[in-house]
C-alpha cells in the first residue's frame, strides 16, 4: 500500500533555519495516520529524521505501510519540498499492551538551588575551556550606559 499527501507549512510555524521540528513531525503523523492505521489504532512510536531545512509551503508526504498486522501497522514516510527529500521517518499504531509495572524510588532529599554552594571554576579549568563559558553579570547587577554608545546612536548624552 502506497499513498501521498500534501499539507502546506504555515509561516507561524518557522524559526531561522526552517518549521519547527515538532510541527512537521505532527504533519507527518497527520498524513500517515488515517491512511495507513485506519485511525483506530493510537500511535506507539514516531520516529523523524530531518535532512534539510523545513521550508514555508507545500510539503508533500508519501509512504508505504511495509507491515500490516492484526494488531500493529507500521509505517515509512518522505516528506518532500520542491522535489527533494527533507525529511523521513516510522511510525508505528497499535493498541497499548500491559507490562511489567515498575513504583521506581522516590526522588533524593536535595537543597533547593538557591541553599546550593556556588560552584568556584578552577582558574586552568576556565582558561582551556574558555569557549565553553560565558561570563555575564548577575542579573540583578545595574546596567551602565555607554556615552559613546548614546552619541553614536544620535541621542543627547
């Protein structure tokens, strides 16, 4: 079994490089769920892959349902852009199983962040890992202005 379907990118739903990630994986979850499940089975897992940049218009999903049982189907799914490839991925719909149940242990009695001590980087440490950190200003230090800043932006110093 072999279909495609088309879904347009919505400009709200871009940042820098192209649409957010969870966005194109729930349009492709959208496209091979009625289609390939028959829509009474819940999703189990969703797998996605990007390949490139998600742009802003018509993405065209296209997929194959390689296995199909009584209680599971999975799926392979394209998602192309202008002709190329910019993501992939499997899905896989089936009813939820019972299994072995699990209380875990409780969570550790630990200091909340502000009772925590300040951690003191050893100087050799920052320097070799310099491009690793930043050094900023506590947040509730003052912020100076710049009179060359001022002048240069035409305001009165």
């Amino acid at each position: 079994m072999t279909s495609s379907d088309e879904t347009r990118v919505d400009p709200l739903w871009r940042s820098w490089e192209g649409a957010h990630g969870g966005w194109v994986a729930g349009a492709a979850l959208a496209a091979v769920r009625d289609r390939f499940a028959g829509g009474d089975r819940p999703v189990r897992t969703l797998t996605t892959h990007f390949l490139a940049p998600v742009g802003v218009g018509p993405l065209r999903f296209s997929g194959t349902a390689p296995v199909t049982g009584r209680r599971t189907a999975t799926c392979l799914f394209t998602g192309h852009q202008g002709g190329e490839p910019v993501v992939m991925g499997s899905a896989l719909f089936g009813p939820a199983r019972s299994g072995p149940a699990h209380e875990g242990l409780p969570s550790p009695d630990v200091p909340g962040p502000d009772d925590c001590p300040a951690l003191e980087l050893p100087a050799e440490l920052a320097l070799s890992h310099g491009s690793c950190t930043s050094a900023r200003p506590p947040p509730t230090a003052p912020l100076r202005r710049s009179p060359r800043r001022t002048r240069r932006l035409g305001a009165a110093a």
